[in-house]
C-alpha cells in the first residue's frame, strides 16, 4: 500500500488508516484527523470523432470545440470537401486533426482493391493540398476494412467502441440518452458531423464529461500512448 507521511511537531507519523474522498477530481487523504490532499490524478482521456464532413455546421462545431478546449478528429468525405476549402482549414487553425473517410461513402471491402484505393487516395489529395500535410489515419465508411487493403493502403485504420448513433436518431436528448453511461477512459466515441442535433448533443456530451474529469484527445495522442 502507499504510504502518505504526515509531518507534525518534527516528527513523521505514518497513517496506518486512509479515507479517500472525492473532491474536485482529487483524492482527499485522511490522517490522524488532518486532511492532506494528494496531487490530482491522471485524466481520464477520451476521443470525440466526427464523420461525413464537412457541412453547414463545421465551422459552429470546430469553434465550439475550441472553446472548450477540446481537440476532436474529423473524417472527411471527400465528395463533401468540393468548395469548402475554407471549412477544412478552419479545422486545422482550431487545432483538430483531420482525417479520410473516402470519397463517396462507399463500403471499401466490396470494390476492388484498385477502386478502393482510389477511393481513399482521391480524398487523400485534397486534404494534403488544403493543409498541407498527408493524413495519417482513416476511418473506413461501416467500419469495413481488410488484410487486402491494409497490404496497399499506408494508413491506419481508426475505429470506435462507442457509437452515438447520432445520425440515426437526430434529436439532442435522445442523442445524450444513448451514450449516457457508456464512455469510459480511452474510449473512441462516434459522432457525425452534419446534423443540428448533433452538434447540440456534442457540446452537452463534453460539457458533461469534462465535470466529471474526463479530458477529450485526438486519436493520435490515443494511438501513441
């Protein structure tokens, strides 16, 4: 067990006897009736990710994050980036890490390996020449991904194991009902970038999760951990 030292009168007492309190997402330490407070402890991370954009709402969504100090991951659809050049940079100057979600929206495991890689590689140019830089990572549309394509594609695939289903039910309340409870530390939540509700229910979601210690990443910094 750690031992916490109290110091008093010159000598140091050793609490054989802890109680652990919540407080301001700190451990609250007592010993022989004296309170010591311990550092806070390391937050809990999560990532928030957004797929389909942009859209009408990218710029409300991205400088909404921002005030909250929170760094999201946007999976951009290639056939939604024609003419919204500004968009995608504002992402980027807010401090969000862009990546691929193909360009049509098409089940990549079901096109040949050549159409699938085309897929990726067309989205894959626009975003390299609006913010100049290659994207790293990918988020296959369905979650469809194969050895196949892994074997010719130089990206990393990025998943999730917490589905808003946002893009399903379109209302902000039923939205937070659906992921209450549910996130937890190093989860990757899904969220859709393209729908009011959802960017009400985005702003709720981290507003609510963050009260309660949790610290929202990009998945890179989830990856490289």
């Amino acid at each position: 067990m750690q031992k916490y030292l109290w110091k008093k009168s010159g000598l140091v007492v050793i609490g054989m006897l802890y109680l652990f309190l919540a407080w301001k997402g700190k451990r609250m330490i007592m010993v022989s009736g004296q309170e010591l407070v311990e550092e806070p402890q390391e937050a809990r991370k999560v990532a928030l990710t957004f797929d389909d954009g942009p859209s009408e709402y990218t710029v409300e969504l991205s400088r909404g994050l921002k005030e909250r100090r929170v760094q999201a991951t946007f999976f951009l659809l290639g056939e939604n980036m024609e003419g919204r050049r500004k968009m995608v940079e504002e992402l980027v100057k807010d401090g969000h890490l862009i990546g691929n979600h193909s360009y049509h929206h098409v089940q990549l495991n079901k096109l040949s390996i050549k159409e699938a890689a085309r897929e990726i590689e067309k989205t894959n140019r626009l975003i390299r020449e609006w913010t100049g830089k290659a994207p790293v990572y990918i988020r296959p549309p369905y979650g469809a991904w194969s050895q196949e394509l892994e074997k010719v594609v130089d990206m990393i695939p990025v998943f999730w194991n917490v589905d808003s289903l946002d893009w399903k039910l379109q209302n902000k309340e039923q939205v937070l009902s659906c992921l209450s409870g549910q996130v937890e530390e190093g989860d990757v939540i899904l969220m859709h970038d393209g729908y009011r509700s959802s960017v009400d229910a985005a702003f709720a979601l981290v507003d609510h999760l963050q009260k309660q210690g949790f610290v929202f990443v990009n998945v890179e910094e989830m990856v490289l951990e």
